[in-house]
C-alpha cells in the first residue's frame, strides 16, 4: 500500500516514515528541501532497510502537484507535513506562512479528487487553541482567536479540511493537534536539523551546549507559573511518528465511517522552560548557559494536553519520557558535530 508523506525528508515527517515503513507500508516522500536535507533519505534508509521513493515537489506550483498525482494515482493514504512551523518567524514573514501552509493544502486536496477514496492526515497544532482557557486542554476546547500567523494557518486549513469534506469530496481526514515534538531517533541517524539559528527550544538547547551557540536566551521569566517561564507538553518524536501510523491505520480499517476528527498528541504532563534547561543538564551531565530575555510576541503562556480521546479511539500513548527525548537530542546534536 502506498502511502504519501509530503514533508517526508523534515523533522517529524521523517521518523514518521521510518514508523511507516517498520509497518510494511510503500512510501513516496515529496519534498522541496526547503527546510531539510537531502542526506535524510539515505539515513531513513539505513534505519529502515528500505529507500522510500523521493521527488522534489514544490507543493506551492500548481503544475508540479498535477503531474506528481497523476504519476501516482495508486496513492491509498496522504499525510501532509509540508509548512513551515515557527511561531516568532511567521509573525515577521505571515504572507510566507499563509501562501506555504494554505495555498499548498488546497492545491493539493484539489488534486487528490483523482485518488480512489484517498485517506488523510493533517499535521495540526495546539497553536489552534490559543492561550486554552482550561488546562489541560481538550478537543472540546474553543478555537481561539490565534497568537501569531503560524497558528492561524493551522486554523483555517482545518477548516479548508472540514469545508471540502463537507463539500461531498471522497476523502476521510484526521487532524493531529500535535504539542511541542522534541528528541531524535536512537540511532542519532535522524533528528531535528534546522538550517540557520534555532527557532524551537530545544535544538537551540542541544547548540548551545556543543558551543555552537553563546548562550540559551530563555524568553521571559515573570509569566503567571510556578517559575515564571511558559509551560509547554513535550512529546518525543518517535511516539509523535508512531501515531501517525495509529491514525492513518483506523482510517483504512474497513468499518470506520466517520469524514472527520481530531486529536489531541501529547504526553498529558506540562514542563516549564526551566524544566527542560534543568532535566537536559541533569540527564547529559553538563552545564548550560542561558540568560533570561525579553518576552517573545506570539507565545501562549501555558499549553499541555488532555489525550484521553487518543487514548480511547486510538488505542495509543506516548511511550517516552522527557528524559528520553533530551537524551536522545544530545545524541543526535553530537553527532553533527
């Protein structure tokens, strides 16, 4: 069964391929290298044993997205990766973010009209919430009106999802509320490899402490928690990759019916920024300089999830710890170096 990962050679996008062919599955990865590297591919393979099937496709050319469709009209399953993901930069760059992350998805859902009874699987955010007026945060909670461009597009390209199936359009969708992915796989073969400076927490963690960077700016310490810096719900990446598999697998089980739904992915437990600093020196036994800056625009203060809904339908929950992750990201960034 053939299966197709756009975004395939990125971060998350990547181990979840790994996760998909462990399971047997035919993998196509389309991606425009954009924010990835080409070397990915043939460390996927390593892992694997298997070489996924890989085109550069610029899901923003209309044409391009045609052509590759109709090459491969045997596509049973999509899970669409393919965005760009920082907050702060989408607050300076938001007609980027909004050609990218909207323009793509509707160009290529118009396309996936030519597969038979095509199955999908949104990468979405807990960004859609906003600052949650409730923690730990349901999928009952209100959309709320979002905090930077990033989290807006997430926004409306669920609800491009849910229009289009509404529409009558011959697909079944689930979108993942995905929180903060973190960590690498264990063989350190893959991992979070962002070009130019850092713009999540912990791949900027992991370069300071190989000396790549000065010093860990830490944005904001008088936030209303415990230690005053923001709380988020870190997740490792291979049980993120993992659920994937889970979710694209209960929509082609033959009796599922429902169009549409979401889930929340998580580990259910929230760390401060602090915490992360403090568990990553505790468990890699070093020391990491930081400095406490200015708040960042876009940042909710606090975020983690309720993931009893996945639990439940899906049959799954994150296997690994913090611990774990921050292990396995030191691991990865060591060996970059």
């Amino acid at each position: 069964m053939k299966i197709l990962v756009t975004g395939g050679l990125g971060y998350i996008g990547s181990h979840t391929v790994v996760a998909l062919q462990e399971k047997g599955y035919k993998v196509v990865i389309i991606d425009n290298l954009s924010n990835s590297s080409i070397e990915v591919l043939d460390n996927i393979t390593k892992i694997s044993g298997t070489k996924p099937l890989y085109e550069n496709v610029d899901l923003r050319e209309k044409k391009e997205v045609k052509a590759f469709i109709e090459k491969h009209k045997d596509i049973a399953g999509v899970i669409h990766f393919a965005a760009y993901k920082a907050v702060g930069e989408s607050v300076e760059i938001p007609l980027e973010y909004y050609e990218n992350n909207v323009a793509a998805l509707v160009y290529l859902l118009r396309e996936m009209k030519h597969l038979q009874h095509p199955k999908f699987i949104f990468s979405s955010s807990c960004t859609v919430y906003g600052q949650a007026e409730k923690l730990p945060i349901t999928e009952d909670a209100p959309v709320q009106a979002a905090n930077s461009p990033y989290g807006n597009t997430k926004q409306i390209d669920e609800e491009i999802i849910q229009d289009h199936i509404a529409s009558g359009a011959d697909i079944q969708a689930i979108s993942l509320r995905y929180f903060n992915p973190i960590g690498a796989h264990p063989t350190a073969l893959i991992g979070e490899l962002p070009i130019g400076v850092p713009l999540n927490l912990v791949p900027y963690v992991t370069q300071t402490a190989a000396g790549k960077r000065e010093q860990l700016s830490i944005w904001g310490d008088d936030y209303p928690t415990a230690d005053g810096t923001c709380i988020r719900d870190y997740i490792h990446v291979m049980d993120l990759g993992e659920v994937h598999v889970i979710a694209l697998e209960k929509l082609l089980e033959q009796d599922y019916k429902k169009k549409y739904e979401v889930y929340n992915v998580g580990t259910g437990k929230g760390n401060s920024v602090l915490d992360v600093v403090k568990t990553f020196e505790k468990v890699n036994n070093l020391k990491l300089p930081y400095v406490i800056a200015d708040r960042r625009p876009g940042d909710v203060i606090s975020a983690y999830a309720d993931t009893t809904k996945a639990e439940n339908d899906l049959n799954w929950k994150a296997k690994r710890t913090m611990a774990d992750a921050l292990k396995d990201a030191w691991l990865w960034e060591q060996k970059q170096h």
